[in-house]
C-alpha cells in the first residue's frame, strides 16, 4: 500500500533538527523575555505543531491564542490581501505578543498581521518562525526568531501541508515534484 513516505523525495529537516531548533528558538525567546509574560498567537493550520513544541520549552508564562488568515491569489499574482478566517479571542493591549508562523514565503501574510497586530496597541511584537524561505520574498518583513533558512522547495510535514495532507509527517520533507504536477 502506498504511504505519505513514498511522496517524499527527501529528508530537509529530521525530527532530531527540528528538536534542537525548537530549543535553539526557545532559548533565545527564553533570554529576551525573562521576568515577562508571552501572549503567544499561533497562525493556523500549519504553525500549530511547531507552537506546541515551542510552548513546552518556554519557561515564561504563555497565553495561547490563534488567527487563521488566508492570502487572496496565493499561488498566482498575488494582491497582497489577507483575509483574517479566524480572529483572536483575547485583546492584546498592552500584551507582549509573538507571532508564530511555520513559514515565511512572500511575506505577506505575516507584514499585513503585524500591521494588524500593531493597530490593537500591545506593548511590543515580535515575529517568529520555524522556516523561512527568502528567495520568495515580495514584501519586507523583519523576522525576530528564525529555525532554518530553507531553499525553494515544496516542503511538507510538521505542520506544512499540500492539499491538506502531510502535516502530520514528524520531519519536514520536500515534495516529489509529481505529486502537485499531476
Ligand atoms: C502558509 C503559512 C503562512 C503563509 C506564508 O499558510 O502558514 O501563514 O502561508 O506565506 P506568505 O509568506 O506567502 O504569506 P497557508 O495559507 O498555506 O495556510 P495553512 O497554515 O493552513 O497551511
């Protein structure tokens, strides 16, 4: 029977790598916001695996929050509109918020929420995420904490997904290209 493993040309990042950039990221998170409280907001659905990593190597106190966002024309010419799917719960004045993100492509997602994030008038935000691939950058964004810096590939698991599947991979793969050209 055929398995999500034989859709996988490669193993990018191992379920030891990822470990050890999860506690790379916690640690610097864990330094900065000593003697502070986090108000972390999880971009669903692909950030939610890496969030529930990062969380449990956290030492401060965390407030879980989540948006689910989508960018219009993703894929082809993007507009650079993001539509907010799922809002936060919570407001966030005068929190100390961390925007967590599985990846960076062309940024828009993550420029238009921290300018949405910034109008709701918390006391600082910073922005993290596991992958960042910046050879697809169209906008600016100043990443805070960064995992890995990753080539222009098609990658899946540990929360990335290509047509709803592969999130639930435990390491993070790149694509048999004949698998999204078919
Ligand atoms: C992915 C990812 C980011 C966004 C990054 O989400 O989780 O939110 O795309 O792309 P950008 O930098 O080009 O804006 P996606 O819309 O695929 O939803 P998902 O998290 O539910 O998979």
């Amino acid at each position: 029977m055929k398995t999500m493993k034989d859709d996988i040309q490669s193993v990018l990042y191992t379920e030891e790598q990822l470990r050890e950039g999860v506690k790379r990221i916690a640690a610097e998170i864990n330094r900065d916001y000593a003697g502070k409280e986090i108000y972390a907001i999880g971009i669903l659905k692909g950030a939610i695996i890496f969030y529930a990593d990062l969380v449990r190597e956290i030492n401060v106190p965390v407030s879980f929050d989540f948006m689910a966002a989508s960018s219009y024309g993703k894929g082809s010419t993007s507009s650079g509109a993001v539509k907010i799917l799922k809002d936060l719960d919570f407001s966030i004045e005068g929190k100390h918020v961390i925007i967590i993100e599985d990846i960076v492509d062309s940024g828009l997602t993550l420029s238009y929420l921290l300018k949405n994030m910034e109008s709701r008038h918390p006391a600082s935000v910073k922005l993290c995420t596991l992958l960042n691939k910046p050879e697809r950058r169209e906008v600016d964004v100043k990443i805070d904490y960064v995992g890995f810096e990753v080539p222009n590939e098609f990658l899946v698991g540990y929360g990335l997904d290509y047509d709803s599947k592969y999130r639930n991979l435990p390491y993070i793969g790149i694509l048999k290209p004949e698998v999204y050209t078919k």
